[in-house]
C-alpha cells in the first residue's frame, strides 16, 4: 500500500468544518509554497457532480446498497482522473472526505457489513490511502445546527440523531484502529483553535 505524503483528507460529521478546515489548511500551504489541489467526495468530478445530487436529493429512497455502489462510482471516477494524475506530478491533494466515509456512513451507520465496503475499497483504490487523515469530532447535535444555519438540507441531514451518532462513533472506532494515520481534532471550538491544531499535526507527520 503507498501512501503519497501529499494525500491528505479531512473527515467528520455533518457541520463539523471539514470544507472550512480544507480550505484554510491548503491556504496555509500555499502560502508556504507547495502546489495543492483541494477536492470533494461525493462530486469532486463532472460526472461526480451528477452522482452526488442522485445521493443528496431528498426526495430519492435509495436502496443502501445502490447508495454504497454510487458513491464508490463517484470515487472510481475520482481516483482516476483527479487524484492519482495529481499526485503523480507532485500536488499536495486535499479531500474533504474519502473511504473512512463510507465505512462510518454506509457500515457503521446503515449497517452494510464492513467487509462489503474493505472489498470495494480493494478493487476501486487498490494501492492508495490518504498519508494523514484530520477527523473533525464534534457532538453531532451541534454540527446538524451549524449545517440548518447554513440552510443545509440534503437526505443525509434529515436522518436520524441516532443515524448520525452512529456515524460519529464509526469515525471514532476507525481512528482508535489506525492511530499513525487519523488524528482526532475537537472541532468543537473556534476556528482558530482547530487550525493551529492542524497545522501542528500536518508539520509533525511531514517532518
Ligand atoms: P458533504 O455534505 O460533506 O459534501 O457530503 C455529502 C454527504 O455524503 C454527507 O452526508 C456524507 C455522505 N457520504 C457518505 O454517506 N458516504 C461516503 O462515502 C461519502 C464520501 C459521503
């Protein structure tokens, strides 16, 4: 398994600050000099864009199983034609999410056996994981109300507290699981406390 230095993704719950918190870390790191693609799962291609309003659109009851396949399109396409091109030529590439969604999401969440999605994740990126993973942790109750503020409301915010409880404790367990490679933020505070969070554990595993 490689894991390009370079390969960064951010996870969490909903309003927990992953898109705030990716921004601000490739700001940083522009400014410091690197090349840095910043990028999005579900959408973070043409034809991603369209799988991902096929998944956020509230109006669609969708089998878990076809939700787990499309998602793990949107990643096949993405994988492909925006993050290995990217890392190839040396870019630093930021995502707001990659598989440990899926498993806290789809697994934990929904209950699809996690040895479906360990499967998928095998064929569909067989050779790659992100070098450094920034869990955002927050009460989930907390981060729905920042996303309502926001007036965001797609078919995932309009799940159960227990369904995305259930999210949060996945994320949990899979960081208790690969301690080198997920680091836990309490994204519970201020901006500019979780930043300097961040930078400080993006210097130390580069250094
Ligand atoms: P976003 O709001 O962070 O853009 O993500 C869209 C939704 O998709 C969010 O509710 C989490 C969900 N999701 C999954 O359920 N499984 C996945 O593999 C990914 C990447 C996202």
């Amino acid at each position: 398994m490689s894991r390009a230095k370079g390969f960064i993704s951010f996870e969490g719950i909903e309003g927990s600050g992953k898109s705030t918190h990716s921004k601000l870390l490739a700001g940083y790191l522009r400014g410091k000099g690197h090349e840095v693609l910043e990028t999005a799962e579900p959408g973070g291609t043409r034809i991603g864009i369209k799988i991902r309003k096929l998944l956020l659109e509230p109006a669609n009851h969708m089998d878990p199983l076809a939700e787990l396949l499309l998602y793990y399109s949107d990643r096949a396409q993405h994988v492909r034609e925006v993050i290995y091109p990217a890392i190839l030529r040396n870019t630093i590439v930021i995502t707001d999410r990659f598989t440990d969604s899926t498993v806290a999401y789809q697994g934990y969440a929904r209950g699809i056996d996690l040895s479906i999605i360990h499967t998928l994740n095998e064929i569909v990126v067989p050779d790659m994981k992100p070098f450094l993973t920034i869990m955002l942790d927050m009460d989930v109750e907390a981060g729905l109300a920042r996303n309502r503020e926001a007036r965001k409301s797609d078919r995932f915010e309009q799940e159960t507290i227990d369904f995305h409880n259930r999210v949060r404790q996945g994320f949990q367990q899979i960081a208790s699981e690969e301690p080198e490679r997920i680091k836990v933020v309490d994204a519970s505070r201020g901006i500019e406390a979780v930043t300097r969070d961040i930078i400080k554990i993006v210097e130390e595993a580069w250094r």
